[in-house]
C-alpha cells in the first residue's frame, strides 16, 4: 500500500514543515496538518521523518553533538508541556509538541524541529521517544491517571537525560 506523501506528488506534509521554518505557515497550523494524519498511516509521518533527515544530513548539518546539548531540566520542561500524538501498528510513529520544538519520531529515527533549524536525533532515543508519545496519548484517555502519570515522568526523566547530550539547534 503507497501513501499520497510516499508516491512522491507530494510532500504536503514536508511543504507545510518547510513552510513553517520559512516563516510562511503558523505554528499551529503545521500541528494541526500533523495531527490530522489518521493513526493508520502512520507511514506518512515516517516518510517526512526520513525526508527531513536526509534534508538535514544534505545540508551537512550536524545531527547531535557531544555532550555539549541541552540540559536535562531544559528537556525535562520541553517534555512536561508536550502535547503528544501517536500513529499504531504497523508504522508506529510519534509526534512530541512542545513549547519551543517538534519532535517526530519513529521506533528508528527522528528529528527535531525548532523555527528554521532542524536536527536529526540518534536512533538511541527515538524508541524512548516514540513510547514517551503513546504513554502521554494513553494518559490522556486513561481511567487510572495518577499511575501513568508515574509512568509518564519516568520516561521523561529517562528521555530527557538522553536528548541532554545533543547539540543545541537555534
């Protein structure tokens, strides 16, 4: 099965990304496109993840540094007000929204988005990530919301000590 984003017409969601670091579309507007990808075609958000990195490594861009990154408490906050999305089985993928970046992620790769500079992360952190995004999307719908929120900050806690040794992108 082919997606509209794979067959190649297309890039709609790679335009909108684009048109968002150019300053042409809102922030808002690109989550929205985001978001509105169904749960099911989950490959769609795995084709702009792998569209962007290769992007992002055309441009010679350096995708993580060596520990000189972000702090962990600075990835701790950036993580605590994420708004999350997460696409199912069998393309499984993330989308992390928060106060200052994007994250798309996939159980293999991943990329942050931040303005006009974006940043591919290391395979190392992308299943963290993308279980980060389906436990904040259950604790949203969840009945028991104090035990996943435990859960929840475990993973970040971990997330964020990883994310801490990548190169800041501004």
């Amino acid at each position: 099965m082919t997606t509209p984003f794979l067959d190649g017409e297309a890039g709609p969601l790679l335009d909108a990304v684009l048109a968002w670091q150019r300053g042409e579309l809102p922030r808002d507007t690109l989550v929205q496109t985001l978001s509105g990808v169904p749960t099911d075609q989950g490959a769609d958000i795995q084709g702009l993840i792998g569209a962007l990195c290769q992007r992002v490594q055309s441009a010679s861009a350096s995708p993580s540094g060596s520990g000189q990154g972000e702090g962990v408490d600075s990835w701790r906050a950036e993580l605590m007000g994420s708004r999350a999305r997460a696409w199912a089985y069998p393309d499984i993928a993330g989308l992390l929204v928060g106060p200052e970046v994007i994250l798309l992620v996939d159980s293999r790769e991943g990329v942050v988005l931040r303005g006009d500079a974006a940043a591919c992360l290391p395979a190392s952190v992308c299943g963290s990530l993308v279980l980060l995004c389906q436990t904040i999307v259950m604790a949203q719908s969840a009945v028991d919301a104090q035990e996943l929120q435990k859960l929840q900050q475990q993973r970040i806690e971990s997330t964020s000590t990883s994310l801490s040794e990548i190169k800041p992108i501004r």
